[in-house]
C-alpha cells in the first residue's frame, strides 16, 4: 500500500503519474487530501483540493488551468453580482457539489461521499480520502484582518502582507475513518509537490496523523515544490517566509525534517545537497518540472525503485 498526502495543482500532476503507474502493479493508492481549503460558497460546501484530484485522476480536469472541469460553463456564475464572481465555479461544477451537499445534508461524512464519487468517475484502485470529516479552514490574517484563504488566493489574488496562518477547529477535529491504520500498513508515504504550509501543514496538524507519519517504518519520500527557487504555483515562497523558512528546496527540508528520509529535488537545485543532507535527509535528484504526464510517471518510477 502507498499512501499520499497533498493537494492544488502539483499534487494532482503527480499523482496523475502515479496512479498511472500503478494500474499493473498490485499496491493499492491512497490519497489524503487537505480540506483546510475548503469554503461554502453559493449554498455548497466546496472541497477545491478533492475535487482537483477527483477531476484529474478521472480524466475531466481542465489541465490548462489545473482546476475545475474542462468544457465547463459559466452560466450560474455570470448570472450572480460581480461581486460574488470571485470563486470560479463553473456549471457542471457546481452540479457535482449540489449532489455532494445533498448527500452530507442526509447524514454521509464527507469521506463517503469522496467515495461514492470516485466510484461514479470510475477511479479504480485508489482511494481518495480526506484528512478529516469535519470541518477545517483556513484562514489569513492580515493587518488585523481575518480572510479566508480562497478569498486571500483568488480575490485579492495572493497581494495582502500574510502577518498570521490560521487553522480554524484543526485541534478538535479527528482524522478520518481508518486512515491512521492506513498509515501504518503502508509501504511507501509520499508527500506530493504541495505548499507545505497550506496543503501539507494542515494534514499534519489533524490530531495524530503526524505522530502516526513519524512512527511508521515505511519509506517516507517528500517532493519539493520548489525548483530552482522557484515554486511551482501559488504563494508556497511567500507563506514559507511567514513560518521563518528558507524559500528554497533548504527550507523545505526544514519543514519536513524529522518526517522522511528523503526529498525529491530538481536537476537545478543540485547546488543544495549539501544543506538538505544537513537536515538528515538524502536528497534525490531528478527532473520534476512536470511539463507532462510522462515527467510525472518518471518520478514515480523512481520513488517505486526505492523499494525494490
């Protein structure tokens, strides 16, 4: 059994990879994904982080942006004030969260109905689940004022000063049916290509899955996000230098010391072996600028050689 955490656009570009790389092969995947990010927006309850990966895995996304559905229309969306058009939620979208919502307003946790729809889009072998079936988000304070992340991400598109990063009800939550089990049973425990700081840190923070993590005698594996200082998308430099790390493939080393044994880093960044070999943990050197899906398989294939 594999399992992996993360969530946003580079996760799903690798875990495209993987999942691919798996079908003839007989360990099974799990995905745990953030749900810090989610929001209610129009009514429903928006999971962006699941359903970026629910829509790639099943081969729906619309790969250009990274997000949402491809083909989709923006009907809903357009008919409401402009200044509720921030979240971009298109009509097929939308339609998929107003079926989730019904079922969570039935009584199904969230995991369930993850899994009702993977068995619907036809994702086979994989699980995809939450980190957790309540809810958690995640806020950004900034000069005095609180905003939810997506409207921080997407409104004011990243420009506030990031003075603190909260995560609303994180210690009182629990972490999903069976996945602390999970994580002991696994072989492999991966850690996509995610901001570590609000993708990856959020998970961490749900009771007992890091403790869980770092007693696990599998082969724990981070990737970075970043490559040659550069992130892949989002605000990952920026949130880094909130919590007082490097913004560099060094100071996500410094996030994920004492968690793996190894970090997956750039061609670019070989000039850093040294600094992450500091933190006690064996940088691996490979291309991971996932320009296309065979990038993605490459770096899986090799995370599986470890193994064997």
């Amino acid at each position: 059994m594999i399992t992996t955490f993360g969530g946003g656009v580079g996760a799903g570009k690798f875990l495209d990879g993987l999942h691919t790389s798996l079908k003839n092969n007989s360990l099974n995947l799990n995905i745990v994904v953030n749900t810090a990010d989610d929001i209610d927006i129009f009514g429903v309850r928006v999971s962006p982080d699941i359903d970026s990966i629910l829509y790639r895995l099943s081969g729906i996304s619309d790969k250009k942006r990274g997000w949402g559905i491809k083909g989709d229309t923006y009907k809903f969306l357009n008919s409401q004030p402009k200044e509720n058009r921030w979240f971009n939620l298109g009509d097929k979208d939308l339609e998929r969260n107003l079926i989730k919502q019904a079922l969570i307003d039935k009584g199904f946790s969230l995991q369930k109905v993850v899994e009702k729809q993977s068995k619907k889009l036809g994702i086979k072998k994989t699980k995809i689940i939450p980190m957790t079936n309540d809810i958690v988000e995640t806020y950004i304070v900034s000069n005095g004022k609180k905003m939810h992340f997506q409207e921080f991400l997407i409104k004011y598109k990243m420009r506030p000063k990031v003075d603190k990063i909260l995560f609303k009800n994180i210690k009182q939550s629990k972490p999903s049916v069976g996945l602390i089990e999970q994580i002991r049973n696994s072989k492999i425990l991966i850690f996509c290509p995610s901001n570590p700081i609000i993708s990856i840190n959020p998970i961490l923070t749900v009771p007992g899955i890091k403790s869980a993590i770092v007693a696990s005698n599998a082969m724990k594996i981070a990737i970075s996000p970043i490559v040659n200082d550069k992130a892949f998308q989002g605000p990952v430099l920026k949130l880094m230098q909130v919590k007082k790390l490097k913004p560099t493939v060094v100071g996500v080393a410094e996030f994920y010391k004492g968690i793996v044994n190894y970090l997956m880093i750039d061609e670019f960044d070989k000039k850093y072996i040294g600094k992450i070999s500091e933190t006690g943990i064996k940088p691996i050197v490979r291309n991971i600028k996932m320009r296309n899906k065979t990038i993605s398989k490459a770096m899986s294939k090799s995370i599986l050689d470890l193994i064997e």
